[in-house]
C-alpha cells in the first residue's frame, strides 16, 4: 500500500476489501495535521484519547509507543498511527498555548526561523493583568525576562485608574518611565502602544513601571503585554 508524500496517509489499492478502514485512517492523519494541534510535547506514555488527537513522542516512549521516539503519534481507529515530521511542520500545543515549529530534532515553541543544528529565533508574548495600589507609582512583576530584546509594550485600561491630581499616566522601567508611553488615559478601555526607540535588549528579569504624571494613584487595573524576541542556541553535540 502506498503512502502519500507529506503526510504518509494510506492510498486506496484497486480492489481493495474494507476501503473504509484505510481511509477513515487517512481522514484521521489529514485532521491531525494538516492544522496540527499537539495536545502535548515529549509525552512517553500513550494517554487514553479520543480519534484524531496527536501528541509529540519523547525520548524513551514505552507501550504501543516503543520505538517511536520523536514522531508524531495520532489516535485512529481506536489505536495509534505515526507520523514523522519533517523540518518546518507547524503546528499548536495545547498544553503550553504556544504555536511550534519542527527543527528537524525538536518541536520549538514560537520560533519563526530555526537552523539544522537546533538555534532558534522566537517571537513571544508575555501579558499580565497589574492592578494599581495607592502609591506614588506602581511596579508590576518581573514581567520583561532576562535576554529579552523587547519590541514594545502594549496595554489596555482594565478598570479606570483614579487617584488624586492626576491627568494621564506614564508606562516604562526604572530609569526610563516613559519608554513605552506617556499622556495615557485613564478611562476603562483607554490602551497604550509604544515601541522601543532602538533594539531594547533587558539582560535580568524586570518589571514595568506605571507613574502618574503629577499626584498619587488611587485604584485601577491595567492589562500590559511585552512583544519581544527571544534567542536559542544549537542543541548541544
């Protein structure tokens, strides 16, 4: 029986008996991958699932898995056919929310280009929700990670922000408080956008800083998001 290139999903013999069985396996391999949603990466035991999840096998898979190490196992049928992937194959992780790229050895998470010998380039999100204290200003957690090269900063006003004497507010780091925004508005929807004047590279965990442009804050909430590239380096030899 022969295989289709791409994806190895069976190919209907002349003749053949029980045609549905090959094909609703072809069906089920072209729904896996074709927008491939992993449930999850590195998985060694085969879980209980139903027709048409797919999981990433780890090293050292055992059960129905042995021997599989690396590919792509899709429920079927009501057991398991593997597939295996190719440089560039993208795809989703459930578990982690991330979108992924095969580099030929590894599943990378929100790479957009990755080399033969594993060095990856990644784009990536970071978003939490801060909520204001009274205070002169307010500092979120360590938001930004080390080795980042921060892109921008986005934000959208949660919960108005109140306090006495102020106007608008200021959104950047310590030593630069308006890096990413100043005049932003303080009203339930009001959001900030700002873009980092020059590659920002951050070389230790850091936080956010919220400054109001005169007086104290009150209350509010604000959901913040660093847009920022991260660098892998190859796997080791």
């Amino acid at each position: 029986m022969a295989n289709t290139y791409n994806f190895g999903m069976p190919l209907l013999d002349a003749a053949q008996a029980q045609k549905h069985v090959t094909m609703n396996e072809a069906v089920a391999r072209a729904d896996a991958v074709a927008q491939m949603r992993l449930k999850a990466r590195d998985v060694t035991v085969p879980p209980v699932a139903v027709d048409g999840t797919a999981f990433g096998i780890g090293v050292g898979a055992s059960g129905d898995w042995t021997g599989h190490d690396g590919e792509v196992a899709v429920q079927a049928n009501g057991g398991w056919v593997f597939l295996v992937p190719k440089l560039g194959w993208r795809g989703w992780d459930e578990t982690l929310g991330e979108a992924v790229v095969y580099d030929g050895v590894n599943w990378q998470g929100d790479a957009v280009a990755v080399s033969a010998g594993g060095a990856g380039t990644h784009w990536r999100t970071a978003e939490i929700d801060h909520v204001i204290l009274a205070g002169a200003d307010s500092t979120t957690v360590n938001v930004i990670p080390n080795g980042a090269q921060v892109i921008g900063v986005t934000g959208r006003v949660a919960s108005a922000i109140s306090g006495t004497g102020i106007a608008s507010w200021q959104l950047g780091v310590a030593g630069s408080v308006d890096r990413y925004g100043s005049g932003l508005g303080l009203g339930l929807n009001s959001w900030a956008k700002g873009l980092s004047g020059q590659p920002q590279t951050y070389y230790a965990n850091t936080p956010l800083l919220l400054t109001p442009d005169a007086g104290t804050f009150a209350s509010g909430t604000v959901r913040l998001c660093v847009h920022y590239v991260e660098l892998s380096v190859p796997r080791a030899v």
